[in-house]
C-alpha cells in the first residue's frame, strides 16, 4: 500500500516550538518525529479499546479480585 500523507493545520504555536524541540532532542526532523509519534499512537490501543479488552476478558474468566487481593498478588510475586 502506498504511503498518504496528512496535513495539519492551524497548530498552536507552543505546540510547533515543543514538537520542534523534541524532534530536535531526538535527533530527527519534525516530519519523521510526529510520523514515529503517529505510528506509535496507531500501533497501541486507545483507552476505550484497553478498558473494552479489560472488561472482555474479566467477563470471560468470571475474575472477581479486590484492589487488596491484586496487590496482594502482586507483592508476592516480588518476593
């Protein structure tokens, strides 16, 4: 599939400098920073997408653990 291109518009100003800076930090041009950034985004679930998937797999294992149990659990494992 041939890459597309996206165009963004009316960007604050502060928003441009701080991306600048971060592209710059990191050594890339603003372009190959914002498109790492928007691949990263897209190759990640949303919230709403990890909530749903949270929720799917509790239903389906019937998993009923107080915040207490999972820390609990959690510590053990440290140990």
């Amino acid at each position: 599939m041939a890459p597309k291109s996206i165009t963004v518009r009316n960007v604050p100003s502060e928003v441009h400098r701080e991306l600048r800076a971060r592209a710059a930090r990191s050594g890339s041009s603003l372009q190959g920073f914002v498109l790492g950034e928007l691949v990263r985004m897209a190759n990640h679930p949303s919230p709403e997408e990890l909530v749903d998937r949270i929720r799917a797999r509790k239903a389906a294992t019937h998993t009923r653990l107080s915040g207490k149990e999972i820390v609990s659990h959690r510590d053990a494992d440290r140990r």
